[in-house]
C-alpha cells in the first residue's frame, strides 16, 4: 500500500492527493513509468479523476523520454 492508499482509507483525502501528486513527481524525475501507472490506478479507484489525467501527461511524457528516438 502506498501513502497515498493509506491517507484515502482513513478518509484524508487531500493528504491523498497531495501524496499521489508527489509520487508522480518523483516518478517521473526518475523515469520510472511503473509507478506513475501503479500511481493512476489508485487516483482512478478512488475517484480522482483529475489527478489520474495528470498522471497519464506525466506517464506519456515519461514514456517519450525512454523511448529510442530516430534522427531525422
């Protein structure tokens, strides 16, 4: 369970976005696109719909910088 799981089973629901929103950040600074998905499940299954769709930019921002690019 992540922080962000455990503050929305407890009913802290900003402390849970805040939480989900720093994941993300994190995440993505490193490049791993794992946790950003693991990060958009749980803002879907609890109804933060919003904060899923930045997690999805963040997730195809991501992907783009590992993919292997072609020169012109």
């Amino acid at each position: 369970m992540t922080t962000g799981e455990v503050l929305v089973a407890i009913n802290e629901y900003k402390g849970a976005a805040e939480a989900f929103a720093e994941a993300i950040t994190a995440a993505e600074q490193h490049r791993l696109p794992h946790q950003i998905q693991r990060t958009i499940r749980a803002a879907i299954k609890n109804g933060m719909r919003e904060l899923a769709t930045e997690a999805e930019a963040a997730l195809q921002r991501t992907r783009w910088l590992l993919a292997p690019h072609r020169s012109p």
